[in-house]
C-alpha cells in the first residue's frame, strides 16, 4: 500500500494548525483506557471482554465476540504486552476474534502497548493513503503493519523532535499526559482529519 501522505513534511505542518478541545471526550477517555492495562497483569478473559466493549465505545458498531478463540487472543493479547511485535497471523487470530475488524483490534492493541501498535481507522487511513475508506482496503493486516513500518521509519527522523514537542505544547496543558511517539502522529492524523471533515 502507498502511503504517499504519510510524511514528517506534512505531519509537522499539520502539528502546528491542529488544536484540541479542552472537554474532548475521546482525548478525556484514551489515559483511562491506557491505565485500565498498565494495572492489569496477565490479561485474563474478563478484562480481553471488558476492554473490547470498552473499544467499541469510540466506534459505531455493536461488538461481536467469537467465543470459541477469546482463550487464544487472551494469549496474543500478554504477548503483545511484551517485547516482541505480533506478527500477522496473531493479529489475523485477534481480528477474527474481535468482530473480524483490523480497526478494533488496532485500538485495543494500542491501549495495551501505545508505543508499538499505532490506531488504525477510517481518518488514519485517508490521511496516510490520500484514499476514502473502504472496508477491504482498511481489513488487510499486511496494510496495517506496513503502515506500522511507516510510522516506526517517521518517528526516528531527526526533525519528529519538533512535532513532539508542538503537539504536546498544545495538548499537554489541557490533559496532563504524555504521548508515546505513535500517539503523537496519530492525534495528529486524526484531528488534521476531523478539521477537513467540519
């Protein structure tokens, strides 16, 4: 996939002109989510359950679970905790077990390890490839971790120094966390997105 938008060029312009809202319910939600895990060791089942309708709530959709491989996805889901990245087919497992939706699975990743699982999402997908969303263009795990890649590449670049600290000039005064890296590019995606679409 060509992720042809995908540039620290236009991730620093854009850093500078977005903005965030001081009663913003999904910037007011996402440390909460991030914290139910950091306090949680092992996820078992019931917290896998709880965290996927949790997800949801940032999403349209109703949540279906495949009851027959939570056991496995509560197995891919400790190791994604770990060191070591998933690879494709544990996050093929996760998306079938989780409505077979890369996007959630995406978010809940991203809520368990920030640093190494960047939100996939109709408003990511559009800034990075210049493309309207579509369900099978969005649903292709090779896709989503060369997009991974992408932003891995992007926030190892000299010049990600400077939109760290423009986004967290403007963000952390109002919310009083910090951003992993990927957090950063993605809050930068999402709002440039959110402002085209107003």
């Amino acid at each position: 996939m060509n992720f042809q938008n995908l540039t620290l060029e236009r991730i620093t312009r854009d850093a500078r002109n977005v903005n965030f809202g001081p009663n913003d319910s999904y910037l007011l939600s996402y440390p909460e989510f991030i914290s139910y895990f950091r306090n949680t060791d092992p996820i078992e089942e019931h917290h896998f359950i709880i965290s996927s309708h949790f997800v949801y709530g940032w999403m349209p959709k109703i949540l279906k679970l495949d009851r027959n491989k939570i056991k496995e996805a509560v197995s891919i889901l400790n190791k994604a905790r770990k060191a070591d990245l998933l690879d494709k087919d544990e996050i093929e497992h996760l998306k079938s077990c989780v409505n077979n939706s890369l996007v959630g699975v995406s978010k809940l990743l991203h809520f368990i390890r920030p640093e190494a699982y960047p939100i996939w999402d109709s408003n990511t997908f559009t800034y990075a490839t210049g493309q309207k969303p579509h369900h099978y263009r969005m649903e292709k795990t090779d896709s989503y971790l060369a997009y991974r890649e992408r932003l891995f590449e992007i926030t190892e670049m000299s010049g990600f120094s400077e939109v760290q600290s423009v986004v967290e000039g403007k963000f952390t005064p109002m919310y009083k966390y910090t951003m992993t890296r990927l957090r950063v590019i993605e809050l930068v995606m999402f709002s440039s997105r959110n402002k085209e679409n107003q």
